[in-house]
C-alpha cells in the first residue's frame, strides 16, 4: 500500500512516538532495578509483553513444522538476552550512553557487506563516538556498563537477521508473540535470583506491566502502522534518532544529565546512522 502525502505527516509522529515510548519506558523500567535487579525487570517486560502479544496474535504452534520453531525460539533468545543485557547496562551507566553503545548493532547490519567508500565513514564516525563515550582509560564511566552494552548490540544484530526470518514463516506478529515468550522463559532464572519474591508484588507488577506496553507493545505496533506510509530510508533516518530520544529521556525521567562530551559523541552515532541508512539497500 502506497500512502499519500498527507500520510506521511502522520507517519512520523508516529515514528517518533514509538521512539519516544520506548525510551520513556526504558528509563521507567530502571525505576524498578532497586526492587528487582535488572534482571527481574527485563523478565517481567518479557512476560507481560508476550502475554499482550499472545492474546493478540493466538499464535498457532502445532501449525508449523520443527524448523519453524526452532527459529522463533533462536529469535526469542536474541530478543530476551538483548533485553536484559540492555538492562544491565542501563543500572550502571546513563540511558543515553548505553543505547548510544547498543546502537552499533542496527549500524553495523545497515552497511554490513557494502563496497561504499562512504560507509568507511560512517563506521568510524560511530566508532568514534562510542570510543568517546566509553572513555577508555579515563575511568569516568563503569566498564562493564560499556560491556552489557556491547553485548546488547551484538544480539541486536542477531535479532534483526532472525525476526527477518521468522517474518517469512509465521503470519502477522504471531511470530513475535511466540519469541517474547521464549525471551521471558529464557531470562527467567536470572530474573528469579536478583527480584525473588517482589517480583509477584501487586504494585509492581502493575508498573511493569505498563514499561511493558511502553516500550514493546506501542512501539512495536506504531513502527508496523508507519512502515506502511513511509519509505524505509526515511523511516530509518527517524529511527536513528533514538539514541538522542533516549538521552532526553534519561534526563527527564531519571535526571541523568550529560555532558558535552558525551552529546557529541551521541550526535556522531545519529549521523552516521542516518547517513548508513540513507545510503543503504531498502
């Protein structure tokens, strides 16, 4: 479906409010790490998103052969490890900072196998903000925040790979639905052994489910909804934007301000995201 130009309006804002709704719900779920680790918070995002995108979706997993599921479940474990890596990383350094470093996934897949001279500029481009974030040596920012980071961006690039795939053999989002229950079972025991018991705590499920509408549920189906009005090179370039949605993010819910140096190095990963991706195949 080609969408007209006034769609297209419409379209980015609701790029943006998936953005937006991420990265606010990333910086409420780190609300929820003095009660139950980072772990725990990442399995009880899993869960009631796969609970949400169950209902939904009713996938149908007698309908399809061994392989299939074997698929989905590579996937589910991309996204559950993502998550809680992504988690980790977010309890010892600033939200910006962490999905800054984590975005070297999605890049790295964008220019991947290209021959572009350009794209040698946008990697290095990359390379040095995430260099300048990290401070190697400087000792103003926790190491292995960096490294949870760093984790994350290497299962985002296997998720990214693997959702194309179970895209291809499980209809609609019933696909996703059935990862993000694997995610959660496979998150499960760390989540067990850093939230214990509060994890089943009225009030904070309640929390948790709302992180888990915010930053899985909405985004995910206002992406779907804009894909569908706009190019994927525009739709990219407004999604490269999330690493300085999520510095915002972090400063007003959670007043992590940032300093210059650490601006600059977020503004250098935007542009060269945005610049691989409007250079990159659709």
């Amino acid at each position: 479906m080609r969408a007209g130009l006034g769609d297209r309006p419409l379209a980015v804002g609701m790029v943006l409010g998936a953005a937006g709704s991420l990265q606010v719900g990333a910086a409420f779920a780190v609300t929820l790490f003095d009660e139950v680790g980072a772990a725990g918070a990442a399995f009880l995002r899993l869960a009631f998103a796969a609970l949400v995108l169950w209902a939904i979706w009713r996938p149908r997993v007698r309908d399809h052969p061994a392989r299939d599921l074997r698929v989905a479940a590579a996937f589910g474990t991309a996204l559950g490890l993502m998550n809680w890596f992504i988690y980790e990383s977010m309890a010892r350094i600033p939200l910006g900072v962490a999905v800054t470093i984590e975005f070297a996934g999605p890049l790295l897949v964008a220019v991947l196998g290209s021959r572009r001279p350009l794209d040698g500029v946008w990697i290095t481009l990359a390379v040095a903000g995430i260099l300048l974030l990290a401070d190697p040596g400087g000792g103003s920012i926790d190491g292995l925040g960096v490294a949870f980071a760093l984790l994350a961006a290497l299962c985002w690039m296997a998720y990214i790979h693997l959702s194309k795939r179970t895209g291809q053999v499980f209809p609609g989002g019933s696909g996703l639905a059935l990862a993000m229950a694997v995610g959660a079972l496979v998150v499960l025991p760390a989540g067990l052994i850093g939230g214990g018991g509060d994890l089943a705590a009225p009030g904070l499920l309640g929390s948790a489910l709302v992180v888990a509408l915010a930053s899985s549920v909405l985004p995910y189906s206002l992406e779907l909804e804009a894909l569908r009005r706009l190019p994927a090179a525009v739709f990219g370039v407004l999604m490269s934007l999330a690493p300085a949605v999520a510095a915002l993010a972090g400063w007003v819910v959670l007043d992590q301000a940032l300093g210059a140096r650490e601006l600059l190095a977020i503004a250098m990963v935007v542009v060269a995201s945005a610049g691989a991706t409007l250079g990159g195949p659709r």
